[in-house]
C-alpha cells in the first residue's frame, strides 16, 4: 500500500483497444508516472502533484490556458489517456467541469485502476470517439476544447479536418479557445495544414513549438491555440521564450509564411497523418 493507504501503481503491461500499455515509474520523482502505448509515451502524472507538467509540449498547453480569463473553465478534452491536462486544470482552476472523450475503453479502464481519476473533481469520462463525443455536445457549451488524442504514434486524421473544427467552434463560447497538439516532422507539412485548418476556422491563431521542430528539422510536438477572440501574444510570447526549454510563437504574417501553399484538410480526403521515425522513441 501507498503512502495514507493509497494503493501503489503497479508497473507492467497492459492490454488496450490501440496496442499495448505500458505503465512506468519515473525513477527520477517519486510519484510520477509515465503512460505508453504502443511503445509511444503517452501521458505523465504525478499523483501527489498535478501541476507539475513533465512533457515540454504539455507545459506549452499549460501555460495557454494559465493566461485565460481567472476562473473555473468548462472544457471538453478529445483523448484523454492518463488526463493529465484535466488533473492540472481541477488543481488550478477550482470549480471547473471536465469531459474527457476517449474512445478506448480498456484505456480509461486501465488509468481509472491504476492513476485513479474518481477524486478529481468536476471530471467525467466518456467512452466515445471524438466525432460523436463532438457532435453531442450543446452549442456553446464549453470555454476550452483541447484536442490531444493519438492512436498509439498518429492522430486520428478524422479528427484533423475543417468540417471537425466548425463542429468544434460550435461547441465553444464565443470567448472559447481551441488547443490542439500536433506531432510532425521534417518540412512539417501535415502540422502546416492543421494551421491552415484551424485558422480557415478561427481568425486569431498561434503556433508553439522549439525553434528545430518548429523549422521542421526534426521531429516533434507543436501547440496549435486558436479563438475567435484575441490571443494575449506578448504574455504567451514571453512565458514561451522564458520556459526550461525555449520555445517560438509565430502568428499574423509569419503565420501565414508558415502555412504558404498549405490548403485545409477536409473530409472524404486520403490524409495521411505524421508516424514519428522509430528512433524517436527507441522502439525497434
């Protein structure tokens, strides 16, 4: 048993509806564990610390929604995996309600047993995909929609396209704003297009990335963050460049550089979505 009679997570593998689970101690924080997936890490969590965000991308995400208005957000998260988002938001934002959409039912199974969720609060889980989860939700229901969902290494491209995003604009407040983590590689074309995507969608857009992945030069994580409304730019610009690892936004003109040539994704057409080179995370 853990510490206060809490039950210790047990590190092995698991069984999902998208491959293989993994469940893996931090051997470097004494509560922190690290979600996997077909061999792909998925999630980190600090049980006794849900503000700390170990993935660089996550504290991209992290100090988005540190820079929206001061209050409880009603947010809608599309994946879910080990909710680590949700969990920073309850312990940051008193009074906010969640909903996760996962689509994975062993998944959910697997974090509510081992990274238990019951005593976050204002959280639910919903087993559903993306699309339908999307598509039952109210008209501006939510102030935060978060997109953060892969089966195992891509995302799922059904939900990267402008049909999905109008769907998604619906679903938020006017002030609302839409996060999505994007995973690309070199020349970045398919996270050229998701910005062209969202921005056909939303005219205040942004992009977040480190300045390597950011040129396309290797293979990682980008934040795309966008509303109907005003970003703070110079705030996110700042808390960006001052962060343990450095990051770039570009908006306005040099926005627009970056999507030069990139038309929108849409329904019905052949996507094919970035598989990072095996390399990146050690798999064989």
């Amino acid at each position: 048993m853990g510490r206060r009679g809490r039950r210790e997570p047990r590190a092995d593998r698991y069984t999902t509806a998208n491959g293989e689970a993994e469940l893996l101690r931090d051997a470097d924080r004494e509560n922190g564990w690290i979600l996997c997936v077909g061999g792909v890490p998925q999630s980190y969590v600090d049980l006794t610390d849900p503000t700390h965000l170990d993935f660089e991308y996550m504290r991209l995400m992290g100090d988005v929604i540190d820079h929206l208005p001061p209050k409880g957000l009603d947010a809608v998260h599309i994946g879910g995996a080990a909710c680590t988002l949700p969990r920073y938001i309850a312990a940051t934002r008193p009074g906010s309600r969640q909903v996760v959409l996962e689509p994975d039912g062993p998944l959910v199974d697997l974090v509510r047993e081992q990274l238990p969720v019951k005593h976050v609060p204002g959280l639910k889980i919903r087993i559903v995909d993306g699309r339908s989860g999307i598509a039952a939700l109210a008209d501006e229901a939510d102030d935060l929609a978060v997109l953060d969902a892969f089966s195992q290494a891509s995302m799922p491209v059904e939900l990267a396209t402008q049909e999905f995003t109008y769907d998604v604009a619906r679903v938020l407040r006017p002030h609302g704003v839409y996060l999505i983590n994007v995973a690309d590689g070199f020349r970045l074309p398919f996270a050229r297009r998701m910005a062209a995507t969202v921005r056909s969608v939303f005219p205040h857009t942004i992009v977040l990335a480190e300045p390597g992945i950011l040129r396309g030069r290797r293979f990682g994580n980008l934040i795309v963050a966008a509303s109907r409304t005003p970003l703070p730019i110079a705030d996110l610009t700042r808390r960006a460049a001052g962060g343990l690892v450095q990051a770039r936004l570009i908006e306005g003109a040099d926005l627009t550089a970056f999507m030069a040539g990139a038309t929108p994704l849409h329904d019905g057409e052949e996507i094919e979505a970035p598989v990072p080179p095996p390399q990146v995370f050690g798999r064989p």
